[in-house]
C-alpha cells in the first residue's frame, strides 16, 4: 500500500475516533441551563401562547388555564405600540383577532381593540369561539404577565425585533428578575444574535434562530457538530402531526412538491435523534412545536428531547396523565385549583 493511503487511513480512523468520543463526551458545553421542575410531566411541557385551541392566545385568560393545568413553560410573542407599551401579540397587524385592519406598532395600548368573538386560530384551519367568564378578549402588557405569573419559565419571541424593543423587554426581565427563567430572541439570525449580545451580561438566555437551527442540522449531518461551541440555550424543532401535514399540504394548495418537503422532513426527523442527544449533553434544551394529540405525544416521547409546547392543554394534560397512570384528569385539577381560590 503506498504511503499516502496509509496516511489517509490513519488520519481517517483518528477523525472518526476523535469526533466519536466528542459527540459521546462534548468539551464545548453551555453554563447554567433554566432549570425546570420536570417531576409531574416527565418531560417540559408548555403552552404555545398560552394554548390557543382553548382560550383566546396570548391573552392572560389563557396563561391562567396553562398554569392551573401545572404547565412548565409559556411560549408568547411580544410586540410594541405605538406609545412604546409591549404588549403580548403575536401578529403584525390586529386582523386576525380584533377585525381592526391596523398594525400593533400603529396603534397606542389604550387604543387597542378587543379580541373578537370567535378568533381564526394560528394553524391553517378552525376558528375559536371565546367562553363567557373564562375568557376576556383582552391584549394583555408583558409587565402584566411577569407579575401574575412571577415563577412561571417563560419563552418570549420579540417580533418587532428593532434595538428599541429588545432593550424594552430586556429592562423588563431585569426589572422582574426573571434573569433565571426567561429565554429571549428572535428567529431573524441577526436580530437574535442581537439579542443574546444583549442579555449576556445579565445572564438571560436566548434560543436559537432559524438560520442557526438549520446550520445545527447540517454540521450534524456533515459529522462536525460536535468540533463547534454552541451559541444557545434552547432550540425549537418543529414536529408534524398527521393532522398538521394534511394542512399544510391543502393550504399550499395540494403541490406534489410541497408533499415531498413534507415527507422527506418526516423521515429526517428521527434521524436527529442522537443530535438531540448530543445537544442535551452540552446543556441545550431541546423542544418540539407543537404536539397536540395523545398520538403525537406518544410519538414525541420516543424521542430524546427535553419537552414539547401544545395548542391544547387540558387535551395534553388528560394524555399525559392517562399515558402516566395518573387519575389527576383536567377536570379534577379544575375542581382542585377552584376549591383552593374559594
């Protein structure tokens, strides 16, 4: 054999050795991840804005039912009005949930309208039709949620994203002291970064962009994952359900090639497994968005990840509970959290 192909042969055998014991035992490792009380659920279970299938989103009425239902994180979207309030909305304009055809950041707080009646969900398809005396229709100010909720670990998603808005719900955390408990970002990669810049001294964590997400995927499937520091504290995947798929399929109007994006994203995903794995070692909290069947959660837990966010939580709550063994159904904790507020 000449010398060159011994030396390619060594050189080879000592990279897949190296990047082995790396990928088993990471060197670059994040300090102090939130730490998340996980003993009820197994596993982080959130609420994405609050769980719009069963209040209005991002509303308080919302966060109220997540958190008697014991869900350990909140996922919500911030924005900032036109007087410079940041308010919990998700959307650019009001549309959506108001019918007021103007922008949030068009709009002073005391200007805001009220949610309408029955409010066109954040999916594809289906509506939400508000409950007299659970819900308030009401766009609610951060500042409000950080103090009725001053424990509950929150996921805030700056949506305006300008230097302006960042340095406002940085103060804000600051001021709250929810340094421990709070992840912040944006999914704009340079926005975010910002972001993270920005809350480092304070010690707030941040999560990952799409861009930084997606070049996660690639250096793992490159095999060099494990030779690079990683940057956050959290990152987001999303899961598709069989229900989420066939919306998103009709929604792009049928296209075969939509379909095959779709599938090939379905056979990728549990060839991630071990690179959550991995992730989970260096201290990165690994999340799905959003499981919101028993089916999904099911399929979710065969996964080596650190939670999921739902749109329907007491549906999650009764799966869990029923997948755990537990008679602690929705209906139960309802009729426990009310004898305790009477």
């Amino acid at each position: 054999m000449e010398w060159y192909w011994t030396a390619l042969l060594y050189t080879s055998s000592a990279y897949v050795s190296v990047g082995l014991i790396l990928f088993i035992f990471p060197i670059y490792r994040l300090r102090n991840p939130i730490k998340i009380n996980t003993s009820r659920n197994g596993m982080i279970i959130g609420t994405h804005r609050g769980g719009s299938w069963e209040r209005v989103e991002n509303t308080l009425p919302a966060f109220r039912h997540s958190h008697r239902l014991g869900m350990d994180l909140f996922e919500l979207d911030v924005r900032m009005t036109k007087d410079k309030q940041v308010v919990v909305h998700h959307d650019k304009s009001l549309v959506r949930l108001t019918g007021v055809e103007a922008d949030v950041e068009d709009t002073n707080y005391a200007d805001l309208p009220p949610c309408m009646e029955e409010v066109r969900l954040p999916t594809f398809e289906g509506t939400y039709k508000q409950k007299p005396g659970q819900d308030d229709g009401k766009i609610p100010l951060l500042k409000d949620v950080f103090e009725e909720f001053p424990d509950s670990v929150m996921n805030i998603d700056l949506k305006n994203g300008s230097t302006e808005h960042l340095s406002e719900v940085y103060k804000m955390i600051v001021e709250y002291k929810r340094e421990d408990i709070t992840y912040f970002g944006n999914m704009n990669d340079k926005k975010n970064l910002q972001a993270q810049e920005m809350g480092k001294e304070a010690g707030i964590r941040s999560f990952a962009s799409i861009k930084y997400t997606i070049r996660t995927v690639i250096l793992y499937l490159l095999g060099l994952l494990q030779f690079f520091p990683y940057r956050y504290h959290m990152i987001w995947f999303p899961f598709f359900g069989h229900k989420f798929r066939t919306e998103l399929y009709e929604h792009f109007g049928k296209k075969p090639m939509i379909w095959v994006a779709i599938k090939l994203y379905s056979c990728l995903t549990p060839l991630l497994k071990p690179m959550f794995w991995h992730l989970r070692k260096r201290g990165v909290t690994v999340m799905f968005y959003s499981i919101n069947s028993e089916d999904e959660v099911i399929r979710a837990r065969n996964y080596p990840i650190d939670g999921f966010i739902t749109d329907a939580p007491a549906k999650i709550r009764s799966a869990l509970d029923s997948l755990n063994g537990r008679v602690d159904t929705d209906e139960h904790l309802l009729e426990t959290s009310n004898k305790k507020n009477e």
